[in-house]
C-alpha cells in the first residue's frame, strides 16, 4: 500500500505519485488501477437500496394513484391492523409494517423486484397472494414498476384502528333513517304572530327558551338580506325602490324567483355545492358530472354557470 509520508522533494501530483529511483530514473507509481479495484470489489457487496425516506412527489402520486387502491382492495383484509393477529404477522396499511416484514422477513427488495418475495406471491412463484385468485398481469406490473422505483411510500405514523363490525339494526334506528312522519304543529301561546305551521314550531321553541320574536323586517331590509343570503351581493338602488313601491300580493315570490334565477346565485352557492362533490385542486383533465375541466379555475367557472350546476346537482 502507500503510504502518505513520503520524503521531502518528492513530487506529487493529482492522483500519481512520482518518486526517484536509486538509478535517478523517475518511476510514476499510478493509483488509478487500486482505486478501480476498490469501487468494483465494493459495489459487489453494496447494500440494497433502503426504502425511500422522502418519496419524490412522481414516486408519492405513482403510490396513492396505483399502488395504494390494489394493497386495500386485495390486501388489506387479511394484512392489516394489529400486526400480532394478521396473517403471517405481517401488515402493509402502514410504511413501517411494508418495511418490516413478516414472518417470512421482508418482503421488498427495493430496486430488486425479482428478489423481492412480494413480487414473488403475487406471480404466485412460491407463496400464492391473494390466494382467492391471482391479480391480473396489468395489475402485477405496476406493482413490479413500483419496486423498481425503490418502492416509494409517502404513508405516515401509525394506520387507523379498524372499526368492529357494523350493528345495522342499532344503526337503521339514526334518525337520517327514518321514515317522515306527520306531526301536528304545536299551538303556541302568542297565536297572533305565527302565519304558517312553521311558525308555529318557531314560536313554541322560542317560548320554550323564554323568547320573544323581534319585529318584522322593513321591505328596504327584507329585499337586502333576501339579495345578499342568495347571491352576496346588495340589491341595486333600482331593485330597492321596484320592490318598495310594489305592493302586490306575490312582490316577494317574484324577488326570490329572481335571486334564485341569477347567476350570482349559482356563483355564491355553487362553492357549497363543490364541497359536496369533493372538489379539490385539479392536477388535469378530469370529469365531473360530464363536465371536462382542465383547471380549478376553469372548473370552478364551469360549474357556475345554472345549468351545468344543475347537472353537478343531479
């Protein structure tokens, strides 16, 4: 080997070692060849590649769009939860329990898909999972494609206590399950001021609670809070004074079929509506409701317009 005290005067250079030898000829001592040997000899016994701790974001979505659906549809009954009463002692609802294995040890080979016991039960080459039916050979490959990526994981902490089984007769008692039944509406002390069997239910609770209903709304009051609950906005200075000098019987249906009919009401209530349908940043072209969207923006305009928020509704 060689050694780094070398005598004084001797030349170095980057990667060589020249020194004199006894007959004055200079003999260049190269380690290029040792360092070769060293790399190749190494990387034959490299250890496999860990399982990845920070996930890049194509790795993360390959994961939840790909992988993650076939683990809970094929996996996860038997393979998840408490790791001491699944089967064979091995979970895969959480990155920990992937990375550790059962009682067969671990199951991935990260890069490694052919030496990864995983890829081998499912190409039912030793063990047989699922045991019901082998996956079909699309599904296999992208689960191939996965390890070969290093099997990336965005998964955090510990999975979710799986819930005991369902009492469906306690369960069909919840009242969303009920069916309607007519109740008489209560007759409520103060019989002047209910105008409808609503009202009725209002005023019993409010005398129930010890309170008094406050005084009714002016019809510059009432068309301003009809105009922004329905669209956000106030009422122009001319649908004020429309409603104010109309006094006809049905002047506050019509502002309500008018709201109603405006697209500032879709506008308002249509961000609702979106919640419903589990609205989220859109990533590329996606379809809600037979409506083609290529952006949150242009989805959200889309949605707004009545009739596709109809559609959306439906």
């Amino acid at each position: 080997p060689l050694k780094a005290d070398f005598p004084m005067g001797t030349p170095r250079f980057a990667g060589r070692f020249v020194q004199a030898d006894p007959t004055g000829a200079i003999a260049v001592r190269s380690t290029s060849f040792c360092l070769t040997f060293f790399l190749l000899f190494s990387s034959a016994f490299a250890a496999p590649k860990p399982l990845e701790q920070h996930p890049t974001k194509e790795g993360a979505d390959f994961f939840e769009k790909q992988i993650r659906p076939i683990l809970v549809r094929n996996c996860y009954e038997c393979h998840s939860g408490d790791p001491k009463k699944a089967k064979g002692n091995f979970v895969l609802d959480t990155r920990e329990g992937l990375r550790k294995g059962g009682k067969s040890g671990a199951v991935i080979e990260p890069g490694h898909p052919d030496h990864s016991l995983l890829i081998e039960a499912v190409r039912y080459e030793s063990l047989e999972m699922p045991p019901k039916e082998k996956l079909p050979d699309e599904v296999i490959e992208k689960l191939v494609r996965w390890v070969e990526m290093g099997a990336p994981d965005p998964r955090r902490g510990k999975a979710a206590k799986a819930r005991g089984k369902i009492d469906f007769v306690e369960a069909r008692k919840f009242w969303a399950f009920q069916r309607p039944m007519a109740v008489p509406p209560p007759q409520p002390h103060d019989a002047g001021w209910p105008k409808s069997d609503i009202d009725r239910f209002i005023r019993a609770r409010q005398e129930k609670e010890h309170l008094r209903p406050v005084a009714d709304a002016d019809r510059v009051t009432l068309i301003r809070r009809l105009t922004f609950d329905l669209t956000g906005l106030p009422p122009t200075v001319e649908e004020v004074n429309a409603f104010v000098e109309d006094q006809s019987p049905d002047a506050l249906p019509r502002v309500v079929d008018r709201l109603l009919a405006s697209p500032r009401f879709g506008e308002r209530w249509g961000r609702h509506w979106l919640d419903v349908v589990r609205y989220g940043e859109s990533t590329g072209k996606e379809t809600l409701g037979g409506i083609e969207t290529t952006s949150s923006t242009q989805q959200g305009t889309h949605l707004c317009e009545p009739e596709k928020l109809e559609r959306a509704r439906q």
